[in-house]
C-alpha cells in the first residue's frame, strides 16, 4: 500500500464438530437452528466457522448450505465445509461434466484441501453438536 505496511486482522478460525446422523423427520434446518443456538451461547461473532467431522460427512450438499448458508444468524463471518466426496457427487446430480467432476480429487488432494471425515483439524476453539 503505497509502501506502508498495512496490518490486517484475522478472524477466528472455530471448529463445529458434527457428530452422528439427522434422525427420520428432523430436517437440515432444524440442525441450523440447533447450531446457531450453541453458537450464540459460544459467541463466535465475526469468526470463520468450519464444519468438519463424520456427521457432516453423512449430510448432503444441499443440507451443508442450509447449514453454512446460516452463518449471518449465528454471527459467524463465514461458515463453511471442507471439500470432499459430496462435492463431485453433487456437481453430477446437476449436470455438470465428467471432466470436472473427475478433476475434482485429485485436485484438492494436491493442494492438501480435500477432507476426510476421520480428520481433526486444529482450530482456535471448537464446539460439538
């Protein structure tokens, strides 16, 4: 910037730990709200929130941003899941090409970006639900 240094805050790195399965008749939004609940109590105000964990690998993409999509709720800037198998799965129910469909791994595997349910990342704090 002009030669200046500029100094930059960063947020908050979280953890929501997703443990388990939706149970028959409770809906992706039902766990949203459950989450921004928790997440008031925390206060995770302006922090960047990662779902992570094999409960949100048994979610669909669709259920991932109902969740992720909540983020202004619960006051996070950002909430958002780990690339993984549901990625290209979900990018073929909507018609995309198997070029990239196919690219998508070994991709993410390459930039240390693709997650596997059984990982535990390091965060600044973290919260399971």
């Amino acid at each position: 910037m002009v030669g200046q240094p500029a100094a930059l805050a960063m947020s908050e790195v979280e953890g929501v730990e997703l443990t388990g399965e939706l149970p028959a008749g409770v809906l992706s939004t039902d766990l949203a709200l459950e989450i921004t609940h928790r997440l008031r109590k925390l206060g995770a105000a302006g922090s960047f929130l990662e779902f992570f964990g094999p409960g949100g690998a048994a979610l669909t993409a669709g259920d991932r941003a109902v969740v992720a999509n909540m983020a202004p709720e619960y006051g996070a800037s950002t909430g958002f899941f780990p690339a993984d198998s549901a990625v290209p799965a979900y990018l073929c129910q909507i018609g995309r090409g198997e070029a990239l469909t196919v690219a998508i791994e070994p991709t993410f595997l390459a930039m240390g970006l693709w997650f596997g349910a059984d990982a535990r990342p390091r965060f600044n704090r973290s919260l399971t639900v």
